[in-house]
C-alpha cells in the first residue's frame, strides 16, 4: 500500500512571475492590458455598429475612455523614467557599461567560445 504524499498546490506561472516583479512593473502591466481592454472594446463596438447598420458616432466610448488613455500614457511614461533612473549609474552610464567597468572591460569567458554570428 503506498501512501500518497500531500501535493502543494502549484501555482500558474503568470501569477509567480507577477508576484517576482516590482510593483511599478507590475502596474504598467496592469495599465498596458487596461488599454488593451479599451481597444478590443472599442473594436467590439465599431464591428456591432457595422453589423446593425448604425453609422453615427461613437461618442459615447471615445468620450469616456479618451481620459483614460490620457491618464494611462502619462503614468506609462513615468514609470519608464523611473525604471530609466533606476538603471542608471551614478556617473550617467548604464549599468551594462558599469557591469563591464568593474570587470575592468574583460569578456566574459562563457561567450568567448561562442560561434560568430
């Protein structure tokens, strides 16, 4: 007779990546398919008023969800500064460039066999 071991629960691979990124990532994520949503509902909404012949404006949805475009650009947009300021070194350099200065600008030996590209 075996006895079974408890199984953990495993959990879905989007979640434990979302979990592992900061919260500002994890934001412009959430942001990103809020504007997706918006589009594929705007798009939704145009192919309906195809269909049922409607050819009127749309105002009512380009209305209500140019603000929150608006809002949404603008907090993509310092999100990436952040993450730019973040990124960079004390002197303005990049941290790739500070990376290579530190290891006194040698190749790393795991790609020095590599094949030329």
């Amino acid at each position: 007779m075996m006895l079974n071991k408890p199984q953990r629960k495993q959990q879905n691979a989007i979640i434990k990546h979302l979990k592992s990124i900061g919260f500002t990532n994890r934001l412009a994520l959430y942001i990103v398919f809020l504007l997706s949503a918006g589009l594929a509902g705007g798009f939704f909404l145009a192919n309906k008023s195809i269909v049922y012949g409607y050819t009127g404006a749309l105002a009512c949805y380009t209305v209500a969800f140019t603000p929150i475009g608006t809002a949404c650009s603008i907090v993509l947009s310092k999100i990436v500064d952040k993450s730019k300021a973040e990124n960079t070194g004390p002197n303005g350099e990049g941290i790739k460039y500070a990376q290579a200065q530190a290891n006194g600008f040698q190749q790393d030996e795991r790609f020095i066999n590599s094949p030329p590209i």
